[in-house]
C-alpha cells in the first residue's frame, strides 16, 4: 500500500497528513531484520506498507517470546513516542517488509496542534491494540498451561504402564517359545509391535509438551513403513468400517525416523476414523517421487473438516466435535513433518472428504538416480 493511503496518516487533516508523509522515511527490512529491540529509546513511530513484523520479549538469553504482530495499515512504536520510555519489546520483520519512519520530535509537534478528535481516533486504536495483545497473552499462558498438564499425565503414564508392558512383552515372548506354529509366532509379534508403539506414542506427546524431540533418523522405504502400518491397524480399520488402501511405488527410499512417521499417519488416518463415526467410509494413502521429494497423500470420503477450525487446524488443542482426544493429533503430526523438513497441506470439503499432502526429501543418495529415472515431471500430491 502507498503511504498516502494508510491508516495512520487518514487520522489527520490534510495538511498535517501531508506534512507527515514529508516527514516520513522510507525502509525496507530484510526477512529476519531487526527493527529496533528490547529497551532501545525510542526515536520513530513506524507504519506498515507491507509485509510483517513481530514483537517478542526476552524470556531467557536465548528465547524470545512471541507476543504479537503488525501487518499492512497497522502502526507501531507509538508507546515509545507517547512516553519516552525504552522500548517494551524487540520488532523484527518475519518476512521482507516495507515501513515508513516517522521520527518522534517532529511526531510530537504536529500532535500538539491536532485537534481532540485525531487523538482520539489513535487512542481508540491503541486500546484496540491492547486488547488483542492481553487475549494473546492469555491465550499463551492457558496454552502452556494445557501443555504442562498434559506433559504430567502422560508422563505418569509412561512410568505406571512400563510395568504392565513389560509384562506384555514377556508373557508374549513366552508363548512364542511354546507354541513355534506360523499363526502364534505372528500374533505375538503384532503384540510386542503394539506394546513398544504404544509406549513410543506416549513418549512422543510428553516430547511434544516440552517442545523438544529427538529424530533418530534412517534410511527408509516408505512402501515397506505403509505395508507395516496397514498390518498393525488391519483389525482397528475393519472394526471401524473403514476400507483402507495403499498405493505406494516401490523403491522410494527417504531419510526419517520410522517410528515418528508411523505416529503422522496414526494420527491423520485416526481422526478420519474418528470423524467417521462408524459410518464407515474409506481412506487411501498414495506416494510417488517427483525430482528430490516423495509426496504422499492421505484421502479419506468423511464428513470434511469444519471450515470453523481448518485455518487453526495445526495448532494444538483444535478439536471440534470430537467424543474423545486432546487436539494434538494434527499439531504433533505437523511438529515431526516440519523436523524432517517435509511440508504438510490439506483440502477438505464438507461432506465429500479431506485430503492432507505431505512431502518428504528424498534421500540424498537417490536424488540423482530418480531424477534420471523420471521423463516427464509428475503431478503433485495435492492432485491425486
């Protein structure tokens, strides 16, 4: 947006906004520049003409909080230029940004000689700016909240379920011992898979509530990790109704931690079972490699996913008429994709279904080979 044209400078007269736009200094801010920080005197008010910037307190000499943002048409700085007082908070633009400067002493003059009205009009909109500020705190403060508790529970869980579980495991081990016939040997090892995923899931949220995760990464075959995981969940769709298929392409090898990727497709392939309700439906999951990446698909024919929580859908604790869960699932599944440096995407329509896109690297050593091996580009997973 031009200068002229902002919100700011539509508060005064004429010619005091063409004074302001006179005054104004024009910057351009890098993604990642550093607009002023922390306890910096103030000097100027900033107007936004495009792009974004966040504001962040320190919390510890390495973490900065986020506590909010400006976008296009907004302002900021103006409590620096109200009271003199250092700067409250750090603004950097987290994308390329475009702000006019307007310094403070001769801000100042000309609002002595506004009439009531314009300061009016910019104190409301400093109270707005307040407002929203203390919901996001607040908002931050419960969320962390939700995060603590939930981190508590599982980890009782995981420490009062090590017992029984190893029980599990042992008992199982036993009757391997006892009965060598195929059928046995492969039921007791679906339930030692089972008992290791389950506490592998737990130890996965409570990492997730405290906001760090290690990947123990490997070379992989998607197409063996989908064959394995529709074996461990054959009883769980066939009791729910559901119709499940995987078409996977052999031989494309990615680099991930197998059993966070088996998490990623509990989860997505879980709430669209539980969206289902026992209605029944199906969901297909499909890969195929396109130049460095293997895109991978999660279709299913539910209900959709409400247009009310699809813009937070990523975010924890989003659920909507769920009879059961935390609102984890999709943040947790998310968190493992962006580790490996995949992208997650989805489209959903309200009766006819949702169809999440995920894409992974490929592994380095097969990038070449693929690339070769490929005449024509391939569509991408958003297009299956």
């Amino acid at each position: 947006m031009d200068l002229e044209s902002h919100r700011f400078i539509s508060y005064f007269e004429p010619e005091q906004a063409t004074q302001l736009c006179q005054l104004a200094v024009i910057e351009h801010f890098p993604q990642g520049a550093i607009v002023f920080e922390e306890n910096q005197v103030p000097d100027s008010l900033y107007l936004v003409l495009s792009g974004k910037v966040e504001f962040s307190k320190q919390t510890t000499p390495q973490h900065y909080q986020p506590i909010a943002w400006a976008k296009p048409n907004d302002f900021f700085g103006e409590f620096g230029v109200l009271d003199g007082k250092p700067r409250s908070a750090r603004a950097v633009a987290c994308e390329s940004s475009c702000l006019a400067k307007i310094p403070r002493d001769r801000l100042m003059e000309i609002l002595e000689r506004t009439p009531g009205r314009v300061v009016l009009k910019i104190f409301d909109r400093i109270i707005h700016y307040l407002r929203s500020t203390t919901d996001l705190y607040i908002n931050q403060v419960i969320h962390k909240q939700k995060m603590a508790l939930v981190g508590e529970m599982v980890n009782t869980i995981v420490h009062d379920f090590k017992s029984p579980f190893t029980g599990i495991h042992l008992a199982s081990s036993m009757l391997k011992e006892l009965h060598p016939d195929d059928d046995t040997q492969e039921w007791c090892d679906l339930i030692q898979a089972q008992v290791t995923r389950m506490m592998a899931m737990a130890e996965e949220v409570l990492e997730f509530t405290r906001g760090s995760a290690t990947l123990h990464k490997k070379k992989i075959d998607i197409s063996a990790i989908l064959k394995r995981f529709e074996k461990l969940n054959r009883i769980y769709f066939k009791e729910a109704k559901v119709n499940f298929e995987v078409v996977a392409e052999e031989n494309i090898w990615i680099e991930a931690d197998e059993s966070k990727l088996m998490r990623v497709l509990q989860n997505l392939t879980g709430n669209a079972v539980d969206a289902m309700e026992d209605r029944g439906g199906y969901i297909k999951i499909m890969t195929r490699a396109d130049k460095n990446w293997l895109y991978l698909t999660i279709a299913d024919n539910g209900p959709g996913i409400p247009e009310l929580i699809r813009e937070r859908l990523f975010e924890p604790f989003v659920t909507y008429g769920k009879r059961s869960g935390t609102g984890l699932g999709t943040a947790i599944a998310k968190s493992i994709i962006d580790a490996h440096g995949g992208e997650i995407s989805f489209i959903s329509e309200l009766e006819k279904g949702t169809t999440f896109s995920i894409r992974f690297p490929l592994h380095s050593e097969l990038d070449s080979e693929i690339n070769r091996e490929l005449e024509t580009p391939l569509n991408s997973a958003s297009e299956y």
